[in-house]
C-alpha cells in the first residue's frame, strides 16, 4: 500500500521532537514484518505488538471503556500502524473471495471493516482536541497525512471498488432493505468520491491533496488554539472591574494567579471569561482591546497566521472538487446534503438576510440611544453591543442575566437536561465511579432504558483547559451497531467550555451555556439511542444539515417554564427560580435576535463565498473576506460570528456546511410545534415518534423521509421565522 513510504517519511521528518522517538526507530525498521493484500492471516508479530499495546489490545475495563490512564503517547503511532495493518488484511480477505460479489459477502465486511482503527482514532483524535499537548500535536502531524494516504489506499483499490461496483449496478434487483440500500449507495459514492473512477494521474494527484489538506488543517486547528491562550487581559486597577459580577471577577483572580500574578486579574479570549466581559464591563477601552484581541486572532502575521493557510486550504479544495467532477468544493459537499446544491443554500440564508439585517438596524438604534446617555455623540461600535444590549434588557424586559445564574449550577441544569430526557425517552443516567477517566473534571455516566437495558456510556467534560480547543461538541469512543444478536452499544462524550467554579459558588453558567448543554446532550442522544445493523449508518452518520435536528429540539425545552421548575433552584437557598423571573426570561427570548441572526448569518453566507469559488488559485484572505462582507451588507457594528483565520468549523469539516445550524433550525422549529400541538412538552406518542423515525434510525434512511415519518409534511421556514421574529 501507499502510505507506508509516507508514514515512515513523515514519522522520520516531523517525530523528532516527540518523547520516546527512538523507540519509534525500532518499530518503523524497514524489514518490520507488514501484511500485503495477498496476506490475510495476521502475522505473530503484528499479533504481539497488538496485545502489547493499550490501545489495541482487548478493553478489559468496565463497559469497555478506553483504559485511558494505561495509554502513553508513544503508543499512538505503533496503535496506528497496527490497527491500518489490520485494515488490509480485512480488505484482503473481501477481495480475494472467489464467490460473485453480493450483498452479504462485499458490502457488509467492507461496512464492518476498520473497527480497530476507527477506535485508536477515536481516542487519538478525541484527546487531541479536549486534553491536548504540543506532543500530541507533533503525533497529530505524523497520524492525520498517513490516515489520509491510507483510506485513499483503500478507496482507490480497484479490485476492490470493481466489486462495490458490481453490487451496486445490481442495487434494484436485490430487494434490499431501506438501511441495506442506504449502506450500499453510501458505500458506492464513498468510492466515487474518493476517486475509485479516477485514472493513475488523477489518483496520485488526490492523494496529495488529501495529505496537504490534513496537515492544513491541523495546522489551522493548532494556530487558533495557541492564540487563544496566549492572550491575557491584565487588569490591575480595581476601579476596572466596576460593572463586572463578583463570580466573573472571583474566575479572573483564579486565573491571574494560575499565572503567577497575584493581585491583579485577567480576562481571557474563552467563552466563559470573554462574554461576560463584554456584557458588562463598564471601561469601554478594556472592551476595545478584548474585542479586538479575538477578533484579530492569527491575522497579524507570524508563524501562527492563519491568512495563507485559509486561502491555501480554499486553492486545494477547489482543485479537489474539480478533479473529481464538481463546479466548487459546495457542490462537493452538498452533494450528499439535504440541500443537494448551493443554490438551495444561498436561496434560504438570502432569504433570512435582510428580514435579520433591518432588524438589527432596529436594535442598533435603540443601543446608539443607550450608549449617548454616557457618551454623548460617541458612534455605537462592535465592543459596544453586548454592553448595551444588556442595559436595553434590563431596561425593556427588567432582566438582568447576572440574576439568573444563581440558579443554574452546572450540575442541577446537567441534571434538569437528564429528566427532560427520561421524561421523554425513558432513559436515566446514573454516575459511575469506576470507569477510566481521562482528566479528574470529567465525569461517566451509565445510560439504560425504561426498562432497565443498558443504552451507553457517556461521558461528560465541561470546563476550559489549556490544551482543549474553543467551544462545545459531542463525539464518540465507540459507535453502535449489531454484530448477529449483540447489540454494540455507544460510548458516547459531550465536551463544553464553560463557566467554572469561582470563589466560594459552583460553576454557575449564563443561559447561553445552558442553552449549549442541553444541545450537546440533543447530540448524545441521537449516538446513544441508536438502534442501526450497521456501523456507517448508525448514530449521527447523517447529513451534516440534518445532524443538527436532534441538538437544536433539545435547546427548545431549556427555558420553557415547566423545565425551569425541574432544575433552576438557588445554589445557596435550593429555591426554585421565581414565577416573576421565569416569565421575564419567556419574555425576553426574542430579545436580540436580529444580532444574533445577522452575526450568524453572515459567517454562513462567508463560508459559502469560500467555498463556491470555481478558480483552483490562492487568495488574499483578508481582501476576500473584506469584500464578502461588503456584498452582504453587514453592518460595521456586528462581526461576522467567525472570520476567516479562527473560523475552525470550515478550517474541518463544516467547510461549506455551516449553513447547516440554520437549516436544521427549520427543521426543529416545526418538529417542536408537533410538541406544542399537543398542549404536552412531553407527550408520549409525539416523543415515541421522534425517538424511532430520528434518534434511533441514524443514517438508515433518506433524512426527508425520515423527517415526513415523524412530521407527516416537510418543514416550512415559517416557524424559524416566528420564533426568531424576524
């Protein structure tokens, strides 16, 4: 196979620097015993190494868990290695079957293959992103091109793609189930796509842009990250602080003296110290230079400028899309989305666009209004809007977010989002403390059913770190499938960032990181409860514009009066958050929505430009960019929610697809209203019906088809319209 060559290449160029290297040497030795597609036994001493290794080695752990403490950084790449070997030994066995190619014999093993490695990248990966080091970044830049190179090996085999082939031209004979069929077009196009249809020339060629690709964004991912901790607000003034609460004060003096200044504080570029800044900071300068220290992250030049590798990864795509057969990098991604096309996505952002941005104008007048009162004939700017914003609030709707936080501790809202959960679904979650953790501040927790059957593993890991990337995801140790009468069941993890313990309180979060727990948690149970044959089909292996259905309903339950009486209780005093207070918030909802519509909006329509540019060549970014936001018309006062240098979800896979929180919101909008209907947040046949035709269906249907199951009618643009009052 290819990618040997490359592995050891990139092993021998970037691993220098990563402890334990010389270990890497033995293993990497060029007359190491390696598996060949003609190889289908599995030789001792990869048999040897195998059982030596943490990560590969059978999980003798409870639920089977990740033995995470066990596992060292020097174990990763042996673990990839092996587990790719394993790979092509299972390959080989399908393609040397001498039998006709079926169903049974081809498309299932092929579906199955790759279970080892997809479990030693699922920690790897995983880890990188919530508990990561400068050595696992090393690792990453040596794994990800030789991850690349070796599904390239595998999906540009011909023998192999000859016999995915021949099934698939027999697909309307065959009588296959819905998810059979589902499986069997995923796994054709996924050949296509990989350039199984490619001559020799066009193959080497999309490897290479593959592995660049993967190092680009690496490299991207890692900038961001660097930046973002490298910068510190440093306020030693008191009379600084006027306006901030005392908890967002306690978190800055914890964190000034993490870094060894002691009396002063410092505000960090981390949701959880930015935001309530900005809120409520009354020094307009120190705003000033927050705002613009994360607005200006990688764009400033340096090693960790993000400009170039932008437009770089944009030049790549572009020529990636091309050579496969596509008009732009959109067209290549959309092609297997609910919209198909990027006209169906330029027609729903365009459509939303200038309803949000008059009402932004709107909510810009009132702020220009608030901020003359304490600085006359001073122009409202960016650093301004969430500061007034919150003085508009209090002074239209007499709420004062800061009055709200005393009633959402981080574990009574994780627990009121468990009993929305059982009351719907009729699952429970218990913490279990004899699981392997990865870090002391995550926590496991057993998932069964009504019925008492286990459902899943799920582990939960709230607060910022160094080495934990910005903002909140759900993710897999372990996806479900069926292997004959055993139900594989998940492992399942949400990460977050948000508010921690400061001062003598528990971690106290503002509505916009409850809001975000019960998202995340709408993601976990669309892995958890998944009920699929097979593993590419189960769980969240849907759309990337409808696997924001299952987060997005979850986030409609947050605040709704009946659930705030579930969870929202005084950390002190364990009261029950006020009548008064929760009509406040029911009333406030739509409060600022043309803001935070339009500072959305404009970093989807910016990610479409992006990625619908139709000419393989690199870019200024900042003149693109400059001038994507000047078409759409935003306004000088908003920011594009992302810009181009730290917008990590198009830098990954959300490239051309961030529309997708916007068009899934469509979607849970209505499904919410079948709730609402029904006069019962929690009605059962309406819950039942969600839970079969979406959460435990994954990917074994056409998204529409699973959505008109559940709804009766596709979804109309007019609840996301109404509950957003644009």
């Amino acid at each position: 196979m290819r990618f040997t060559r490359l592995f050891t290449a990139l092993v021998i160029y970037v691993a220098g620097s990563i402890p334990g290297y010389s270990q890497l040497r033995e293993f990497l030795r060029p007359e190491s015993p390696r598996p060949s597609q003609s190889q289908v036994q599995i030789d001792p001493k990869l048999q040897e190494d195998m059982n030596s290794n943490p990560l590969t080695r059978q999980w003798n752990t409870p639920f089977g868990a990740p033995p995470f403490g066990e596992i060292k950084e020097t174990d990763y790449l042996q673990a990839f290695r092996n587990a790719m070997d394993i790979h092509i030994c299972e390959i080989a066995d399908i393609t040397k079957k001498p039998t006709v190619p079926t169903f049974a014999n081809t498309i299932v093993p092929f579906g199955k293959s790759g279970e080892l490695l997809s479990k030693v990248r699922n920690v790897f990966f995983n880890l990188l992103d919530a508990e990561g080091s400068p050595s696992m970044q090393k690792l990453a830049e040596v794994a990800a091109p030789a991850l690349s190179a070796h599904e390239d090996s595998i999906y540009q085999y011909d023998a192999l793609f000859q016999r995915v082939r021949s099934v698939y031209g027999k697909r309307t004979k065959l009588k296959l189930k819905p998810e059979e069929l589902m499986l069997l077009e995923d796994t054709y196009r996924k050949f296509t796509r990989g350039g199984a249809l490619l001559g020799k020339t066009g193959k080497a060629r999309l490897s290479e842009l593959n592995t660049e690709l993967s190092l680009l964004s690496l490299k991207f991912s890692d900038n961001v990250l660097k930046e973002t901790n490298a910068f510190g607000l440093i306020v030693d003034k008191k009379d600084d602080l006027k306006g901030l609460p005392n908890g967002v004060i306690a978190a800055a003096a914890d964190e000034a003296a993490a870094r060894g200044l002691t009396g002063k504080w410092v505000f960090t570029l981390k949701g959880p110290s930015i935001w309530p800044f900005l809120q409520h900071c009354q020094n307009r300068e120190l705003r000033r230079k927050l705002l613009t220290a994360y607005e200006e992250r990688c764009n400033h030049g340096g090693e960790t400028d993000n400009k170039a590798v932008m437009s770089r990864i944009a030049r790549l795509r572009v020529e990636k899309a091309n050579l496969l057969g596509y008009k732009t990098w959109a067209h290549y991604q959309q092609e297997i989305a609910m919209a198909k096309n990027p006209d169906g996505v330029y027609r729903l952002l365009n459509e939303l666009w200038p309803a949000a941005l008059n009402k932004a104008k709107e909510e810009r007048a009132e702020l220009q209004k608030m901020l003359e009162r304490d600085h006359h004939r001073e122009k409202l700017q960016a650093w301004d809007w969430r500061y007034y914003a919150e003085k508009v609030k209090k002074a239209k709707y007499d709420l004062d977010e800061e009055e709200l936080r005393p009633y959402f501790s981080l574990d009574n809202v994780r627990e009121g989002a468990f009993e929305v959960c059982r009351r719907l679904y009729g699952v429970t979650f218990k913490e279990v403390k004899n699981i392997p953790l990865y870090h002391s501040e995550v926590k496991a927790f057993e998932v069964k059913d009504a019925k008492g059957a286990l459902v899943g593993l799920f582990y939960v890991d709230y607060h910022p770190r160094q080495g934990k990337r910005s903002g909140a995801w759900m993710s897999n140790y372990r996806d479900q499938w069926k292997e004959g009468k055993n139900n594989i069941r998940p492992i399942v993890v949400n990460v977050g960032n948000f508010s921690r313990p400061a001062g003598d309180a528990p971690a106290l979060l503002t509505m916009d990181e409850v809001e975000t727990l019960f998202h995340e948690l709408g993601h976990a149970l669309h892995g958890l409860l998944s009920q699929c044959t097979y593993r590419p089909t189960s769980g969240t292996n849907v759309p990337i514009d409808f696997v924001e259905l299952p987060s997005q309903i979850m986030e409609n339950w947050a605040f709704e009066p009946e659930v705030l009486k579930l969870y929202a209780r005084h950390w002190k005093t364990g009261e029950i958050m006020p009548q008064a207070l929760m009509d406040k918030i029911v009333r406030a909802q739509t409060f600022n929505q043309g803001f935070a519509t339009t500072e959305y909006l404009a970093a989807a329509l910016l990610d479409m430009d992006w990625h619908t540019m139709t000419e393989a060549r690199e870019v200024d970014a900042a003149v693109f960019e400059k001038r994507s936001l000047e078409k759409m018309g935003l306004i000088p006062e908003i920011l594009s929610r992302y810009r181009s240098t730290y917008f990590l979800h198009i830098a990954a896979e959300y490239s051309a697809g961030y529309y997708s929180y916007i068009w899934s919101e469509v979607l849970d909008s209505d499904a919410f209203q079948a709730f609402k209907e029904k006069g019962n947040l929690f009605d059962p046949a309406t819950a039942n019906s969600f839970r079969s035709n979406i959460l435990e269906a994954g990917g074994s249907r056409p998204a529409m088809e699973m959505y008109k199951s559940f709804r009766g009618a596709e979804p109309k643009v007019d609840g996301l319209i109404k509950k957003r009052v644009l």
